[in-house]
C-alpha cells in the first residue's frame, strides 16, 4: 500500500505545482501590455490628443492583440481624460495625415469559406468611413509589406496621395499540359514556370521578394507604381520628395538575396526616384544604409549608414543631405569607443534599426533617435547644424530604458520602462534650455518586489581592444538558495537593456534569480566592443558570461545558490548557452537553447551565410569556397564539439520554418545526446527563427520552467 499512496502524493503535489505555474503565467501577461506606437495630435495651445497603440498576449484568442489608447491632456493643468481602449489587431499599418484630419491604415480581411484573405486600404475622415480600396480589386500588386524592413505608409503633404510600398507582382503560371479548353495563352500567363525558384529576403520574410513603392491618389481613386524604380532592386522605407518623387533605399537583388531581417550591413542606396521616371542614388557606393527622414521643411534629408559586411549589426553614422545644394555631410561619425556630448555624457554612438516616423523638431535643424546605450536605450537630440548632441534623459545608471515615440511641435511622446515594471508613457515639452517636465499619461504596476540593476565589469581574459562588458541582474526580495538562470541574447551584436521582458518576469515570479549578459561584442558600447568579438566566438563571450554569473552569485550569497545554475538562450544565446554547457558541465545543471546554430561548418546553408565566417574571423564573398583551415576553424568554435562529452541535460525548442539556424543542426547534437544517454528533449514548433507565434511561446515558456525544476533540486513552496 505504501508505494501506490506516494505516488498519489507525488501526482497530487504535481498538480500543485503545475497550477502555481500556470496561474503565475496568467498573472504575468494579464498585468503586461507594451507600447507600439504612439501620435500627438495638437488640438489648440497645450490642449492636445495622444493617440497610443499597446501590445498584449491574449491566451483565449491565442494572438498577440493591439489597441488603440485615446487620451486627452491639459500640458498646463496636468489634466487627462483617459477614454477606453478598442482593439485594432486587424490593422496593419496606421498613418495619420499631417494635419491629423485623415487616418489611413490597412486592414486584413480573413479568408472565408468563398473568399481568401484581402487586405484592404481604407481612409478614416471624422467619424466615418471615407474611402476603401479593395487592393485584390485593383490586381496590381502582392501583399503590402508591414514587416520593419520595407514598410512605409506616407501621406503628401497636400493629404490627397498615400505611398506604401508592396510586393511586385508576379505572372500567372500554368503547366505545360493540359491545355485550357480554349486553347489560348494569356499574355501575362508563363506556361511551365510553376516549379521556378522564387528568391525571397530570408529569415521572416517568406514570400517578400521584390518590394516596390506604390501611390493611390485618393481624388483619382487610383492605384500605380512609382514609375522608374531600377530593375534588380528592392525598395523599401520609402518618403515623399519634395518634387513630388519618391526616396527609398534600394537593396541589390544580385547575386541573390541575402537575409535581410536584423541585418543592417546589406549593400544599398538612398535613392530618389523622380516624377518623370529617372533616378539618382544620394549616398555613397559600398555602403549599408536605412531610415532616411526629411526635415519638415523638406530642406534637409538624413539617413543611418555603415559599411558594407562585417557584423550583422553595428555603429551607424548619421548624414545629412542638403536637397539645395545636393551635398551630404557626416553629422555623427562611428564612435570607436565614447564620445563626451554637449551635456557633458558619455554618448557611444548610434545603433538605430529605424527612426519614429515623426523624429524632427519644429526648428528643422534638430531630430530626436533612440539607441541603444550600453545596457539601456536612451534618446538624443542631434542638432545637424552644429552637429551637438545632448540626451533627453539624464539618467547616467541604466536604471530604466526611456525611449522616444512620437513628436508634435515641441511635444515629445516617450515610454520608460525598467526589466521588472511594464512601460509607463510620458508627456514632455522639449526647450532648448529648461530641464523637460514629463506629465505620467499611463503608469502600469510592477509584477513583484525584485532587485534589478546593472553590473559593470572588467573582463579577466583577453582586454586587448576591450575591456568593459556589462550585465543586467534580477532577483527576487523574499528569495533564499534560489536558483539563478544564465541568459545570453541574439547576435551576438544585439544587447539586452533594461526594459520590461514578460518571461524575465515569470522566472522572476516563480523564484528563479537571473543575469542577462552583455558581452563584448555586444552593441552599444562602441564600435571597438563589436569589433573585439570577431574570431573570438565560442572563447571570449564564454568566459565573460560566466564571470557575470559569479560575480551575481558572489553579490548575492545567501538569495541565489550557485549549485542551481541553468542557462537559457536563443539564436547566438543558445550557440553560447550549448557552449557554456560544454564548458562548465559540473557548474550548470541544465540548458535551454532556442533555435541555437549548432556547427558553424554547415551554417553556410543558413539565409546569412556570411554569418559564421565574419564572427570566425575571416571575410565573406558569395564565390568563397571553404578551405580545410576555414573549416577546421569554424569547428573549432562550434559548440557540437562538446557533444561526445556533454553531461549537461538540454531541452531544444525548434522552428520547423527556421531557415537562419537550419533545424537539422539541432536535430545532430540531440541525436548524439540521445545515444549517449544524456537527458535531452527536442520541441518542434510550425515557426521560424524567433518563434513568434503565440501558443508556441506560451509552451516553450512553461515548458522552459518545467525543464528547469527537473534538473534542479528546487521545490516551490
């Protein structure tokens, strides 16, 4: 009898657990609703409209759902009228006209049982339903592009025409037999070309192959092209001009399509393409550029470049382009290392993927960017005539990310947000003297009482050209012998900042302690941080990880037990999470890598195959062929070599449709864990590299933790 009795009690105890979990989980995402974007609309004086879209898990729907937040604020009398949210999820993208009378957006229109899905173009004038445009109606394009690459949805200045940019549109394929019963070929029908390969940009950007800019003139109820845009090009973040033509940037389609998403060395042009068809390019040849901008007064245009290769993210430089004068000048160059700015900060240049739509003040000579600033993202004012540059935060600690959404005059729309509290969003108005006075529009609750912060080190391996890394540590109040999870981010030339992240917070919840590492090599730090990593991956970025790790055990002696170490990481963070495994198999107890490349020798099947190669330390052309040292070198800092020797139990979570780390690298290393014996799991999910899709991540997140508390001797109370 007393064996049956333990485990009902094991079962029971199982539930138990299982039902603190899920209803922490709840608990979480219920409390978490995060910024997207936000529009100031100026109604007369200080009275003004702040229009705010919010992001937020919704388990029931199994999607990612947004709203919009209309409120109405008093800059003098401090006094808010909060109306309630309604849901937008089926809206795309979303434009308001510079006078704010028009809101145009694109809305997606399920399939139904007779229909396929249609996106639709509608223009909002007051309260009504002005105009519509059916695009599948209008047959001369493919889907619109939303995605943070292409997108644009850009009124003219006179409010009559909206550019956006789509995907161009393909010919009909047909096979070869059998024949129509009329025997007839259309003209734009290709017979026998259905099985053609059809290049897309790569990781997340199935389907999108040639992106081009399209104007619908609202009086004429028309939709075109803009005429003269070169061939073997794709367009994207297009702009109005001030002659009335288009600028875009323009990416080489030859010799094929790289991947595109998170990388900003790609080759391409600012280029302005005029009314009567001709072109013109603006930037220079051999350069990676992005975000170009027009000042209000349409005299000055500015965009982010780099070089071309190296690092798939690094410093951009920030030009400005005289449309008079027809010459570009350098306003922020490359920051090696720091720079001491105009307020007497440290600035380390700029790592912007993009720029808010609206970024310029009404003086036309300043912008406000966001970036990312060792372990925060901080926003900067940048005067392009007197090339000064001055923070809007004061802030010197990391202690919060304050990021900019949206300007109007001299109304600034910003979010702050720290690792363990949700963003708030902030009203302040910009002066060129004064401090900013910031009116708290929405403040959301903390999840829990954690301790946050930054550590700042000073690596004990290798300080050749860079010496300083950070980390950023959370860790529960009421804690004691709690285990403490190892996090690596993407890249590696990404940074984690000290911002909200809802799987950070359900650790946290659950009692688990947690530092989320910067390793050199990381952005934000200067150009000579990203540039350290390159042939050192797999050794340096692995030693500074695990003395972040000791050096929060050692902060945190009696909260956090350093005989319940875990690692968890995706993309890079799970080739260095495998890597710290393999390392340091006595130290953890268990990892957890999303999506991880596994054997950098076989990545040249991945969308970026320059990728393994520039962080190995060699430079990439697409004619390159492996030679046995590039090869015996890129093994070398894999992490599959630990395979025959791993002790360390590793739960894979995989994208079937992940075409930037190729699932079969994952499926090696857990099938030579399996034949040795080594405790291992695979989760295979119908998603790509990030896995995005909402049911996925609330099952890889749960099944983390699960994972977790196997390998660990570690009962919830």
């Amino acid at each position: 009898m007393e064996g049956p009795t333990n485990s009902n009690n094991t079962t029971k105890k199982s539930h138990v657990k299982m039902d603190k979990i899920l209803a922490l989980y709840k608990n979480v995402i219920k409390k978490c609703s995060l910024p997207v974007s936000g529009f100031i609309l100026n109604i007369a004086g200080p009275n003004l409209a702040i229009k705010s879209s919010w992001s937020q898990r919704n388990i029931e729907r199994k999607v990612a759902i947004r709203s919009e937040l209309t409120q109405f604020v008093n800059y003098e009398t401090k006094n808010i009228q909060t109306l309630t949210s309604t849901d937008i999820s089926s809206e795309l993208l979303i434009s308001y006209s510079p006078s704010g009378s028009y809101r145009a957006l694109f809305r997606q229109i399920p399939a139904s049982v007779n229909t396929p899905k249609k996106q639709h173009l509608e223009i909002w004038k007051e309260n009504f339903l002005w105009k519509i445009f059916d695009l599948a109606n209008y047959n001369i394009h493919g889907d619109v592009a939303t995605d943070m690459e292409f997108s644009s949805l850009q009124w003219s200045t006179c409010e009559t025409k909206l550019m956006y940019v789509a995907e161009k549109r393909l010919p009909k394929v047909e096979p070869f037999l059998p024949l129509k019963c009329s025997g007839k070929i259309d003209e734009d029908t290709k017979k026998g070309c259905e099985y053609d390969l059809v290049e897309d940009w790569g990781e997340q950007m199935s389907g999108k192959c040639t992106p081009l800019p399209y104007i619908c003139d609202l009086e004429q109820e028309s939709i075109s092209l803009a005429a003269g845009c070169p061939e073997d090009h794709s367009f994207g973040q297009a702009v109005w001009a001030p002659d009335g033509g288009v600028v875009a940037v323009a990416w080489s389609n030859v010799p094929w399509r790289f991947g595109n998403m998170f990388c900003t060395h790609r080759l391409s042009w600012i280029i302005h393409i005029k009314t009567d068809g001709s072109y013109r390019k603006l930037s220079r040849d051999n350069q990676a550029v992005r975000c170009p901008k027009f000042s209000p007064d349409m005299k000055f245009l500015i965009w982010l470049e780099r070089e071309v290769g190296g690092p798939h993210h690094t410093c951009h430089r920030l030009v400005s382009y005289d449309w008079k004068t027809e010459k570009s000048t350098i306003i922020v160059d490359i920051v090696k290392d720091s720079i001491t700015i105009s307020d007497g900060q440290q600035f380390y240049g700029f790592y912007s993927k993009t720029l808010q739509p609206r970024c310029w003040l009404p003086d036309n000579e300043t912008l406000i960017i966001n970036t990312v600033q060792r372990a925060s993202i901080k926003p900067y004012l940048v005067n392009i005539v007197t090339k000064t540059i001055r923070a809007v935060s004061d802030d010197s600690n990391d202690s919060f990310n304050f990021g900019f959404i949206d300007i109007c005059k001299d109304f600034v729309l910003c979010y702050r947000s720290s690792l363990g509290t949700p963003p708030s969003l902030l009203l302040g108005k910009i002066s060129n003297t004064d401090a900013i006075n910031w009116i708290t529009l929405l403040e959301q609750e903390s999840i829990g009482n954690f301790k946050t912060g930054i550590l700042r080190l000073d690596a004990n391996c290798e300080v050749e050209s860079a010496s300083k890394f950070s980390a950023i540590y959370m860790v529960p109040d009421d804690v004691i012998n709690a285990p403490l999870v190892v996090w690596s981010h993407g890249g590696p030339h990404s940074a984690f900042t000290n911002g909200f992240i809802i799987f950070a917070n359900f650790l946290a919840s659950l009692g688990f302690g947690m530092v989320l590492t910067n390793i050199r090599g990381t952005v934000g730090a200067g150009q000579a941080s990203v540039n350290f990593l390159l042939g050192k991956v797999g050794k340096t970025d692995v030693r500074d990880t695990q003395q972040a790790a000791e050096a929060v055990l050692k902060m945190f002696p009696t909260q956090l037990s350093p005989d319940k170490c875990l690692l968890f990481g995706g993309s890079y963070g799970g080739f260095l999470s495998l890597h710290m495994a393999g390392r340091y198999p006595s130290f953890y107890k268990s990892c957890v890598a999303l999506n991880p490349p596994c054997d950098l020798a076989t990545f040249l099947e991945s969308d970026i195959p320059d990728w393994p190669l520039v962080e190995a330390g060699f430079s990439f052309e697409p004619t390159l062929q492996l030679t046995a040292k590039m090869f015996e070198a890129l093994m070398s800092k894999s992490p599959i070599i630990y395979a025959p020797s791993m002790t360390v139990p590793v739960l894979f979570l995989l994208g079937k449709k992940d075409v930037r780390a190729p699932i079969h690298q994952s499926l090696c290393y857990y099938r030579q864990l399996k034949i040795k014996g080594v405790k291992t799991r695979a989760l295979v999910y119908d998603d790509n590299h990030s896995i995005t899709q909402l049911p996925h991540e609330v099952d890889y997140e749960i099944n983390s933790v699960l994972w977790f508390l196997e390998n660990i001797e570690h009962v919830m109370e």
